[in-house]
C-alpha cells in the first residue's frame, strides 16, 4: 500500500484549509470544541501556522489523490519533533493511510523523538499513535465535559 508526501507550498496552503474543515466536522459536531477544533480554525490561523519556523504541510498521497494531510514541526533544536495535525479524508478512512503516514515521517525525520496529542475519547485515533509505537505520558488536559486531549510522546 503506502504513501507519499507532496510538499504543501502557499499556493496549496487554502487547499489544506479546506481539507481540514471538512475532515475535522464530525469531530466538531461531535465535540462542540470551537475554541481549539482544526474544523472550526479559520484561514489566518492555518496560513499562520504553516508560516511558523521549522513547520512543514504535506499532502498524504494515495490511490493517485490527495487523501489527507499531515503537519510536521521539527525545530532542529534537539526538541521533539510534533506532529500536529494529522487527517484523512473521510472517504479513505480505514485504509491504514495514517498510519502509513506516521511511517513516512518517520522515514523523512527519524523514528524518535516525537510527541503529538489527540481526543482521549476518540479510541481510534489512541490505537493508531500506541500500534505505531507512541505511548501516553500520562498528562491529559480536560477541554470541556464530553472531550480531554491526551499527550503521547515517541523516543
């Protein structure tokens, strides 16, 4: 199966907003989390983001088309590389992509020294990151009555 990464540039960038408010809406349905949901983030904030030193978008390409998107930050300053975020497309969902992903960062950066977080509810997404090698560090941050985000980290 596979994937590779194309390298999001500021020509691709309102792409990627896009992509993103629709993969996060039923998560933001679901959640009701507008302050810090990526489908409830509007444009600047992604521009912005993308902006960032040590920041890079990429397209996750499968199946010849763009089926998500994943977001590496990498400093270069002996801290953890994150990645923040991750998603796939609804329409190819389950097909072992994220996954594939995370393996394809890992290829380009190097296998240690990640963190990331995610929906502690969203048990999905907490079997994706532990089967490829993240574990908890124990620090959660409640969001509202429904949602926490849990903390992983890679060494």
């Amino acid at each position: 199966m596979g994937v590779t990464f194309e390298t999001v540039t500021r020509d691709t960038i309102e792409e990627v907003w896009r992509m993103q408010i629709e993969a996060f809406s039923d998560l933001l349905k679901t959640y009701r989390d507008y302050e810090i949901s990526p489908g409830a983030e509007p444009f600047e904030k992604v521009l912005a983001r993308f902006e960032q030193p040590g920041t890079t978008y990429y397209f996750i390409l499968a199946e010849n088309r763009r089926v998500g998107c994943i977001r590496i930050i990498d400093k270069k300053d002996g801290s953890r590389k994150r990645i923040s975020p991750l998603w796939i497309m609804k329409e190819f969902r389950n097909k072992g992509y994220a996954y594939e992903a995370i393996r394809e960062a890992e290829r380009i950066y190097g296998a240690h020294h990640w963190c990331l977080d995610t929906i502690l509810q969203e048990k999905g997404n907490l079997h994706l990151y532990e089967k490829a090698g993240y574990h908890q560090t124990g620090k959660t941050e409640r969001i509202n009555d429904g949602m926490d985000i849990v903390f992983y980290e890679k060494d």
